[in-house]
C-alpha cells in the first residue's frame, strides 16, 4: 500500500497546472494566439503587465496542453510556435536548438515547413546537397511556398547553375510580389554571369518598386561602377547610405565613384569617416593615402601608407610605401623602391632610371618668362610657399583665405583655361626635380583652382613636359599609354577623352581660329597639335594665346628654340 501511495506521489507531482488565459479575437489574430492560450501557472509572472507574451511561455503552454488534450487545434498553434523557436535560433546561429525544434514539429507533422527549415539548417552546416534535397521535397509538397524557391535558388547561384536558380526566383517572385529580395538576385545571377547591364535593369527594378530597399540601391551602384557609369553610381550609393550610414562596403565603393567624378574632398571626407572605426584596416589606409597624394597632403599620405604596412605585407602597399616615401624624402622613397616586391620591380627600377637620368630645369618659352620669375621667388628649398604666391595672383576671396593660412577643404566645379599658362610656370619654376615639379603644381591646384578636372588637365600637363624631355619629341600613343591609366584616378571622362583623342582626323586648319575657356578642351587640342609635328612658323597663326603658348613651352623642352630671350 505504501509503495502504491509512493507511485502515485511521483506522478502527481509530474502534473503541472495550467491557466488557460482568455485573449481578444483581435489581439489573438494579430499575434496568432488561440483565444485561450494555455500559460502554466508558474509562468503567469513571467506576463503579468506586460504587452506581448514571450515565445518560450507560449511554447510550455502549448507543451504542455497538447499531449493532454490531443485537440488538433493546438496541435497546430505548437507546431507553428516550434518553428518560431527555429528561426530564432537559426537568426542566431544556434544550429542545434533549431535542430531540435524542427525535430519536435516533425514528430507531430511533417509538412513541407519541417523539410524548408532542415533545408536551412544544412544551409547553414554547409551542406548544400542535403540542403537542395530538402528544399526541393519542400517546393513539390507545397509549390506556392514563395520563400522556399528563393533559398532553393540562392542555393542553385551557389553552385553556379544560374539559370536555374534565375528560375526559382522568379517563381518566388511571382508569388510574392511584395518580396523583391529575389529581383535583387536575379540582378546577382547575371552580374556573376558577366551580364552587367542586364543586372543592372533588376537591381533598378528592384530600387524603383521599393526606393528604402537599402540593397538593391547599394547592389545597382556596384553595378554602375563597373559599367562605368559612375553618375549614377554616386546617386545609387549614396541613397544606400542614406538609409544605412553604417554600410561600410557603400561607402567604400562610393570612394572610387567620386574618385572617377574628380571629386577627391569628398573622397577624403569619407575615408577619414571610414578609418575612425576601421583604423586597423590596411586596405582602407592605403587607399586613404593614394587619396592623400592626389590632394598633395603627401607628410600625411605617407603615414596612412606607413600604418597600412605594418598590417600588412601585400605587395600593393609595399610599392605604394615606397612611391608616397618620395614625396617626403626622396633618397629614403628610392632605397624603398630598390626592395619592392618582384612583380612590381620593373616599374620602380624604370621611375629609378628616370630619376636618375633627368636634367633638370626645362627650357621655356618667354610667352611665361615673367610669370617663372615671379614664381621661382616663391619656391622655398624646392617647395612651393603657397602665402607668398597668392601675391603673383589676382587678388579673390581664395587667394585670400590662402593668403591668411587657410585652404578651403572643398571640390569646386572649375574647369578653366586660363590657370594653364599659370601651371605651366609652376611646373618649369620646380623643374629643376620632377617629383618636386608634381608636388607644386599639384599643390597651386588644390589652393587655387581644386577640381579634379584641374587636377587631371594638371597631371597630364607635367607628364606632357617629362615625356618630352625624356624622349626629345612627341609620340601621341607613348604618351597616350603612359598616362592615361593615372588620369583616370583623377577625372574619368578626361582620361576617356584623352585615350580616345588618336581616334580623331585633325589638322592644324581645324584650330587658326578657335579659342578655348575650358582647361581640359585646350589641352587635348595641345595634344592633336602636337600630334602633327607643328613648326615654330604654324604656331604663329593660332588665335588662342593659350594654346600657342603652351606648344611653344612642349617644343622648348622638346629642344625646338621657339625664340629667345634676353
């Protein structure tokens, strides 16, 4: 009798008491509760006062009311609270909890969710082959399930079966077509396809139907960028990180849009935003310091560059290193140079060579020899005094500012053809050492006239004169080739033109009597003139005084006296 008494206590105290908790038909709608939900009873306090019901409480009570009852109506809240519990495990990547949840809903009912989440789970895992078994089983059972084709096609793209996987998420799409996540993966599919332009159309779709989907805005400006079409890939990017400032990788590629677009402040602006929370990122450093040279902060650009290898030994860093080292101390920057690393040993004994081998100053022309003696009073040990230049220019609110020892921070829209003759004479004033003559007229740019295109038209300028010194003439293709690939990082569409300018009829008829305002338009006339070997003599009919003075500075270097000077 007692060892019954005994029996019975133990399966008394198994029984736990449940309260089952009366719910309005409108708030168990919307939280997808029975109107009664069972909550054991030491579980009340866990409610009490409060707006929503936690998961797991709903879970025990729906635990323990089912095997008690076996109603099919909370048979089916349990397993669909079983598989809540699965996803948040799986958002948290605790792959056996939401094993042993979906294995619970299984042993009740296994319907096509049981084979979607064990799909996900080996998602997960890796195993992508179980995963396709299962995802597949998942979309025969129940074909209008829209999530299941999207997993089933990322797996698919996974594995490179494009046209596959563009198949299911069109199906997904097509069955929700609210969910725009699989437009977006179509657009990935093709991308990965080499189909740029095709992929762009989806990730615009995509951006259009919904213009907060932050990814699709960020993917389209990825997009863009490789299709050159860098407009609109600032507009894409930016709009990602106007709803999501935190998107590091956005941001990032923004920096090579606004490179392209010439606008280096603002290049700049992001990367030190950048490097306040990625400062052990060498990668971002190094580019941060390119960016830096670009400007001519080149003490700057050099620690960025001197962070950058210490995190790290790539092979792009280390040449960089020694290529920034020059700007600030050039016996230091060409010992760097000699130990770079083999696939960049030819380019640095090549700069070496041609270092070495130049005679500096350049020969000029009189039509700047008033302004090279103003300039060169300006030039302090090889560097230029931007405060005392500001007294050989026009007196304006920058020239000010400089004057005062300030020097705005801002890309300006000025593309003008009268600071070329001024650049010019910057550049023959600093000839004397070639790394000194690209630190002052990059430096006259960014204080006087910052644009990127000022500072492409200024770049190809200085190459212009170095390769005619070197070579003694003038070979558009050479030149061409050896300079386009730095313009681009400095203004785009001015490299696009000027690689394309061999592709253009010309004569020297074609220029008598045209004039030019823009600075870049006036170089690349620069170019198609000295492209037909002109003489002293076919120079002196050209009406622009700018371009006639320009080619008369090219052929002084070049060794062809144009005239004399006193």
């Amino acid at each position: 009798m007692e060892e019954s008494a005994s029996k019975l206590h133990r399966r008394w105290i198994k029984i736990k008491a449940i309260v089952y908790l009366p719910l309005k038909a409108e708030k168990a709608k919307q939280l997808n509760l029975p109107l009664k939900l069972p909550v054991l009873a030491e579980d009340l306090a866990l409610i009490a006062d409060q707006d929503r019901i936690p998961l797991d409480v709903i879970v025990r009570g729906l635990e323990a009311e089912y095997p008690v009852s076996k109603d099919p109506y909370y048979r089916s809240y349990l397993v669909y609270f079983y598989y809540e519990k699965v996803k948040t495990a799986l958002n948290m990547d605790d792959l056996e909890t939401a094993n042993d949840y979906v294995e619970r809903a299984g042993k009740i009912e296994k319907d096509y969710r049981y084979d979607f989440f064990k799909g996900l789970i080996y998602v997960k895992k890796q195993e992508y082959e179980l995963a396709e078994i299962c995802l597949r089983s998942c979309v025969s059972r129940n074909p209008n399930f829209s999530l299941a084709h999207y997993e089933l096609g990322n797996i698919l793209r996974a594995k490179k079966e494009f046209e596959d996987a563009i198949e299911e998420y069109q199906k997904a799409f097509e069955l929700d077509q609210k969910f725009l996540l699989p437009i977006v993966r179509i657009g990935d599919c093709y991308f990965e396809m080499g189909e740029v332009r095709i992929a762009c159309d989806f990730y615009q779709v995509a951006a259009q139907k919904d213009p907060n989907f932050h990814l699709a805005h960020a993917r389209l400006g990825v997009a863009c960028n490789m299709l050159q079409k860098y407009d609109r890939a600032e507009r894409a990017l930016k709009r990602a990180l106007e709803l999501n400032s935190e998107d590091f990788e956005s941001a990032f590629n923004l920096t090579h849009t606004l490179s392209r677009l010439g606008k280096h402040f603002e290049v700049l602006q992001i990367f030190r935003r950048l490097l306040e929370k990625n400062l052990q990122d060498p990668v971002l450093l190094n580019e941060c310091a390119l960016c830096l040279r670009r400007l001519g902060f080149y003490e700057e650009a050099k620690v960025q560059i001197d962070r950058a290898s210490e995190l790290s030994n790539d092979a792009f860093i280390l040449y960089n290193k020694a290529l920034l080292t020059l700007f600030v101390n050039k016996r230091e920057g060409i010992e760097l140079l000699k130990k770079v690393p083999e696939q960049f040993q030819n380019k640095a004994f090549e700069l070496i060579d041609f270092l070495n081998s130049w005679k500096g100053p350049l020969q000029f022309s009189r039509c700047i020899e008033e302004l090279v003696f103003k300039i060169k009073k300006c030039i302090v040990r090889g560097e230029l005094d931007l405060q005392r230049l500001t007294f050989v220019l026009p007196q304006n609110e920058r020239t000010n500012l400089v004057r005062e020892g300030f020097l705005p921070m801002q890309d300006e829209q000025i593309d003008d053809a009268s600071w070329m003759k001024f650049l010019l004479a910057v550049a023959v004033s600093s000839s004397e050492d070639p790394v000194q003559m690209e630190k002052n007229v990059t430096k006259a740019v960014v204080a006087f006239c910052p644009s990127g295109i000022m500072l492409a038209a200024a770049i190809a300028l200085i190459r212009l004169l170095m390769h005619a010194k070197v070579h003694g003439g003038f070979d558009l293709e050479s030149y061409v080739n050896n300079v386009v690939f730095d313009l681009q990082e400095y203004h785009w569409e001015f490299a696009r033109k000027v690689s394309q300018i061999h592709d253009e009829t010309f004569s020297l008829d074609d220029v008598e009597n045209k004039t030019f305002s823009s600075a870049s338009e006036l170089f690349l006339m620069l170019l198609q003139v000295l492209s037909v070997n002109p003489t002293v003599e076919d120079l002196t009919v050209m009406k622009d005084e700018n371009l006639k003075c320009l080619c008369k500075n090219v052929l002084e270097v070049m060794g062809c006296t144009t005239d004399n000077r006193s």
